[in-house]
C-alpha cells in the first residue's frame, strides 16, 4: 500500500511540473520548461507526453539531436503517440533529413488519417524530398562545376559590347538571315538556305542555355546586361574602391528598405572573395598596445540590431576593428543587407573587420532558413551560388595577440589539437558531417567534465577539462564562441576561461534574450561586455523566406 501511494503522489507531482513546464514554455523560457519536463520524466518516465513536450522544447532551442532523442523516447513509451512521431519529424526537417522526416510524417498520417494538418504537413514533406531526388538528378559533380565567380567580371558590367540593346545572338541570327537572302539571290536553292538558317539558330540557342548554366544552376539573369539606369538613386561605387561614403549610404538605402544595384552587389561580394580566399583557415589579429578590438556573436539576419551595434560602439575602421563570429544570415529576414554591409566594410578596410565562418554559412543551411530564398527574391539565382562560393572562403577561426581563441562553434572530440592543425584545415568546401572542420563550426560547451553527444545532432558537447587542456596545449588564456542563444546575450563557463556570445537580441522575434559584444583592451585583453536590447524593425517576420514546410513549424 505504501509502494502504491508513493507511486500515485510521483505521478501527481509529475503532472504538477509539466503543468508548470507548459507555462514555462508558453513565456517562451524554453531552458527553464526542459529542466521542468526533466524533473517530471524523473518521477514517471512511462507518460509519453512528457518525452514529447521536452521534445519541442529543444526544437525552439535549435537542439535537434536533443528533440529526436526525446521523441524516440515517445515512441518507445507508446509506439500510437502521433506526436511522438511528428516531433521527430520537425527536428529531421530542420536538419535537413528529409527522407528521416518524411517516415515520421507518414507514420503520423496513419495513427491520425482524418488530421488536416498532419496532411498538409505531409505534403509540404513530400515536395521537400521530391525537389532534393530532382537536384541530385541534375547535379553536376565538384570536379566539373565551374565557379560561378569565374564567369563574372563586374568590371566590364554596363561597358563591354553585351550592354548593347542587341544582344549577340540576335546580331549573329539577324547575320546569318542576311548570309542567307544573299545567297538566294546568287542562286541556292531555297531548301538549303532554310537548312543553313536553322542550324545556326539552334546552334545560338544551344550557347545561350549553356552561358546561363554554371555549375548545373540554370541562371536567367545576364550579369552582363546590368548597366545601372539613370533613375537609380541608390549608393554607387566610383571605380573599385568602395568608400566609407559608400558604405553609410548603402546602410541608409537599407534602413529604409531600399535594394542596391546588383551591379554593385556582384562588386562586393567578388571583391570579398579575392580577399578571403587569400587568408588561411586560422588568422592571426594582432591588437597593438592600448587599442581595442571588438568581437560580435550570431547576427543571423537581424540588420537592425547590426545598425544599433554600430550606433552603441563606432562603426568598423582600422581604429576600431570588429570579428563578426559567423553565422550572419538566416533565420531574420534581413539577412542580405546585413552581408553585403560586412562584405562592403571589409572591401573598404580589411583590417576593419574580421569574418569568421559560422555553420548557417553553407548551402544546407541557407536552403532551409531563408537565406537562399532571400536572395533568389531580392537578386537572383546566380547571386545563391556565388555566395555558397564565398562562404567556403571565410576562415573558421582566430586568434587575438596569440591568447584568445574565437571560434563560432567550438572544441574538439579528441585531444592534442595544435593551432597548427586548424590552419592547416582545408576549408574550401561545405561543411563536413564530421572532423575537425564540422567541429569548429557546430560544437558547444557542456556543465560536466569530459565530452558528450552533441544536443544538435551535429558536432559534440566538451566539458571545462577539454577546454583547459586546449588552453594549455596552446599556451592561450580564453576561448570565445557564439552559436547559442543567451538569455544575457552571453554566458562565461568553464572556470572563466570560455565565453559565449551571441549578437541577435529577441532573437527570431520571440525568445525575448538580450545581445552582447564583447570589447578586448590591448594589452591585458580582459574582456568587458556590453550588453543591449533588440530595437524596431519592419513588419518582415523572421523565416519570411524559409522554405514553406520549415514555417509550418513556428
């Protein structure tokens, strides 16, 4: 009898914290909502619900490897749970795993048959794994593929002979037309001039669908026909030089939500590539005694918030440097005018600014959280290549006066990693699944000594230990990272020797955080951070331009 009443008062309990975790959750205080579905679990690890609602908890955290372990769970406590099954599936989808999610997503249209929205979520699955088998169909492999940067000279752009109002297969069709009439009235028969006629017009058809295919991307825009037009009022750049002028009038087109030409944009972004593909994977930034140097977190499309950061500490020179720590795109919708305003800056200055990569800096990534589909409506299609070739330049780490490591993501799975080996990293291409490389990009911090699976799904979680014999090994004092949002807008762990930033206050519009900076004096290099609210922006919500299955889980 008392076994049973002890059991009863648990389960009762266990109600009463879920309940409490739901309130939690409803604030949007999704960490405080998992430590309360925990402490339920731990008092009746048989009820289903429980293991479904951390599930979603860690999905709002970005934690998907988390979300799938917890849902599983649910399945496992009660295989009809549909739930279970449709938490798992949101957490493969925003992985990428589409086929993964598709199995969970049928398996919930059969528990519930008659559920409309199990259906359209279905359905929104199904496209998503029909269009991946389609690009897989008609993918060129690396070895063939052509930078797209390469077809490109923004140089020539509104001056060569292609800004004509004819362009070069009408002036060659209208020439062989001629060819053709000329030689009729010298006498050949008429059937051999419409066959000389119709062999050079597909032959000029066939040049021009292969000039606009790079890289297996079929691309209609004609990057040679951007001349820019009188009634542009917009920011323009004299010559190659991009200017401070430049630049503050750029961000004030953007602020009120004005584009820039692309012949400008292409510009940049070339001018940016030539400059980082000439960096190594790790940079070393020297800061000279009683200067100072700055280092941004996640930033993750939220321009206006980019805007007040400049408003709060000075805009990036020479006098006041910047490391924007990776992960500048994706999620907010203003993603475009945040990159090309990083990218003019360090055109106009490279010692300006720093850019590390970040993991939303690859093509998996920019295809599910809006970016791809930013740019596709605010540029073109060429421009989503071209910025996939960019990102496999940026660098994946620094180092400030040989003491402070700053990385996006964070430390390694095994021991012994030497400075040397980062540099040596080849990371001109997207990120791997695993390896050093992966793990720079996607790791994070744990409470508990040693290492553990990643709450991702992607990378690791290292304990204080792995941090400090990663100091030690490299005779460095800090280590700085970003990749996790942070109710203060940072976090110091691991005995004071790591620092998370992250640079996105009320980030994605709901989670209600504050963003950090942190300022480093030379020659101490103690950091001092500053901490700031999120201001106003447009009525563009975040994931505008997330792929449509994505937003149905927000």
């Amino acid at each position: 009898m008392p076994i049973m009443e002890t059991d009863n008062s648990n389960d009762s309990r266990a109600e009463e914290l879920k309940l409490l975790a739901n309130e939690a959750f409803k604030a949007h205080k999704y960490a405080q909502a998992i430590d309360l579905y925990t402490q339920a679990i731990e008092l009746n690890s048989q009820n289903a619900v429980y293991w479904a609602n951390r599930s979603i908890a860690h999905l709002k955290l970005e934690e998907y490897g988390s979300a799938i372990l917890d849902a599983s769970k649910a399945i496992e406590v009660d295989p009809r749970y549909s739930k279970g099954y449709y938490r798992r599936g949101a957490a493969s989808l925003a992985m990428g795993k589409f086929k993964e999610a598709l199995k969970d997503f049928q398996q919930v249209k059969k528990i519930c048959p008659n559920d409309p929205d199990a259906t359209k979520k279905l359905k929104e699955c199904e496209k998503a794994v029909m269009k991946l088998k389609f690009a897989e169909a008609i993918s060129v492999p690396e070895s063939q593929r052509r930078p797209v940067a390469e077809s490109i000279n923004y140089r020539s752009i509104g001056t060569g002979p292609s800004s004509s109002s004819v362009p070069t297969e009408v002036a060659v069709a209208v020439l062989a037309i001629a060819v053709g009439v000329a030689m009729v009235m010298m006498g050949t028969t008429v059937a051999a001039v419409v066959a000389i006629i119709v062999v050079v017009v597909m032959v000029i058809l066939g040049v021009r669908w292969w000039r606009g295919f790079h890289g297996g991307v079929y691309t209609t825009s004609r990057v040679n026909d951007l001349d820019v037009e009188p009634q542009y009022s917009g920011a323009r750049i004299e010559g190659d030089v991009v200017t401070l002028d430049f630049v503050k009038k750029m961000m004030e087109d953007f602020k009120n939500q004005k584009t820039l030409h692309q012949r400008y944009a292409f510009q940049i972004v070339l001018q940016t590539k030539e400059l980082l593909q000439t960096l190594p994977s790790l940079v070393d930034i020297n800061v000279p005694k009683g200067n100072h140097f700055t280092v941004c977190g996640d930033v993750h499309g939220q321009f206006y918030d980019l805007l007040n950061i400049f408003e709060l500490n000075g805009l990036p020179s020479e006098e006041n440097p910047y490391l924007f720590n990776g992960d500048f795109v994706d999620r907010g919708s203003f993603s475009l005018e945040i990159i090309l305003t990083l990218f003019a800056f360090k055109c106009m200055c490279p010692s300006a600014i720093y850019l590390a990569r970040g993991n939303h800096e690859s093509k998996s990534m920019n295809r599910i959280y809006g970016f791809e589909g930013e740019v596709q409506s605010k540029l073109s299609e060429k421009f989503v290549e071209l910025f996939a070739e960019v990102f496999c330049c940026l660098p994946l780490a620094h180092v400030i006066n040989s003491k402070v490591f700053v990385v996006h993501g964070g430390l390694f799975s095994v021991d012994g990693v030497k400075l040397s080996d980062i540099k040596a990293i080849n990371r001109f291409c997207e990120p791997p699944e695993e390896g050093l490389m992966c793990e720079l990009l996607w790791s994070d911090p744990q409470p508990t000594p040693g290492r553990g699976p990643s709450k991702r799904g992607v990378g690791l979680s290292f304990g204080g230990d792995v941090t400090k014999r990663f100091l030690q090994d490299n005779n460095l004092d800090l280590v700085v990272r970003s990749h996790e949002v942070k109710d203060e807008g940072y976090e110091i762990e691991h005995d004071g020797k790591l620092i998370t930033v992250f640079s996105a206050p009320n980030y994605c519009d709901q989670m209600g955080n504050k963003g950090a900076f942190i300022r480093f004096e030379a020659p101490d290099l103690k950091p001092n951070i500053v901490t700031f609210s999120a201001v106003p922006h447009p009525d563009v919500k975040p994931m505008a331009y997330a792929n449509n299955f994505l937003r149905l889980f927000q």
